[in-house]
C-alpha cells in the first residue's frame, strides 16, 4: 500500500509531462554553425506534403561564440493547379 502511494505523484508527473504536446506545425533547433543550419534542421521534420510559411531566428552569444536557434513553422502544401 505505501508503495503504491510513493508511486502516485511520479506516475502523475509522468501523465502531465505526457499531456503536453508540441505545437503541432512547428519545431525549434538549435546550431552553433549558422541560421541557415538551424532551419534546416527543424526543417527536417516536417511531415511530407507541407511546406515551409514562416521562421524565427534568435542569436544568442556567450563568450566570443554564437549559438543560433531557429523555430520554423509550416501547413499543407497549396494545391497545384493546371494553370
């Protein structure tokens, strides 16, 4: 019995941690190389048939060295038309 309630507040952090998803259309990454390099790297996942509508890139520099983190949002790719 008390190792069930020992097991509670850790099972409920787990659920709560669980519960909040990513926002769904976007990723963030980080790089120490370029801006270039951190939207490519949250470019990569995003789900096939989407395509790229907006970025945001934040430079932080700690001594002398610049880290560089990009979040990249997408939606469904337009539709082609024939013309």
């Amino acid at each position: 019995m008390a190792m069930r309630l020992l097991m509670l507040p850790a099972l409920a952090a787990l659920a709560a941690f669980q519960m909040a998803p990513a926002q769904a259309g976007s990723a963030t990454a980080g790089s120490l190389l370029s801006k270039q390099a951190a939207i490519a790297i949250a470019t990569s996942s995003m789900p096939a048939g989407n395509s790229v509508t907006g970025s945001r890139c934040t430079t932080m520099v700690r001594a002398l060295s610049a880290r560089y983190s990009c979040t990249v949002w997408w939606g469904p790719a337009p539709l082609q038309g024939d013309g």
